[in-house]
C-alpha cells in the first residue's frame, strides 16, 4: 500500500485564482525514485519519511504545495537518507537530468502542478 491517501490535491492558486491540481503521488514517486536510482540507497520509512509523507498527506491549501515545490524534490530525497533536514546540496549533474526526463517523459508531465481543466 502507497503511503499517499490521495493520489492528487486540489486546490485555487492564490496567486491567480485558478484551480489547480497536485501531483502528490507523482511527486512522492519522483522523489523515491531519486533515492534509489540517482542516490542508489534504500528508502528507509525514518522520521524525515514520515514528515515528507504527512506534508504531502496533509495539503491545507496553496501554501503546502508551494512549499514543497520551492524545496525541490533532490531536498527531500537527501532529508529522507540522512533521516535530517540535508545540508548538502545537490547537483543537477546529466545523471539526474536523464533521471528527471524519463520521469516525466514516461508520466507525461510537464509540471507536479497542472491546470483543474486540464485533467478532468
């Protein structure tokens, strides 16, 4: 069983009034994916697991999701295998490109977050 309850979130854009949609689970996934392909750990359910998964379980409103998105996925893959919040940076190297563009290729995404209309 996925630890997301929800596959998508819903929510109005703030900052332009639309309504929009999360990705969560699609997120979650890019991000385990990031651990075990481009980090090449395991994905251990510690306490920095437990807080990325109640943050994306968890979406209030608009806010939530631009958190998240400001931290980036690399962010949350290195916080789940130092079980800390990371204080290394990452570097978007042609590994983790090809890593990211198959991910989305293979999803057909563009972005986390899409157009309400645009999926239903």
């Amino acid at each position: 069983m996925k630890p997301i309850k929800n596959s998508q979130f819903v929510f109005i854009d703030s900052d332009d009034g639309i309504k929009k949609i999360f990705l969560r689970e699609k997120y979650f996934d890019f991000v385990c994916i990031l651990i075990t392909d481009y980090y090449e750990k395991e994905i251990k359910e510690n306490d920095f697991y437990k807080y990325f998964v109640d943050l994306l379980n968890n979406l209030d409103d608009d806010s939530g999701v631009f958190f998240i998105e400001h931290q980036m996925p690399p962010y949350f893959a290195l916080g789940i295998i130092e079980n800390k919040i990371p204080e290394d940076s990452f570097k978007y190297d042609e590994k983790m490109k090809n890593i990211s563009t198959n991910f989305r290729s293979k999803n057909n995404l563009k972005s986390f977050v899409v157009d309400y209309n645009m999926l239903t």
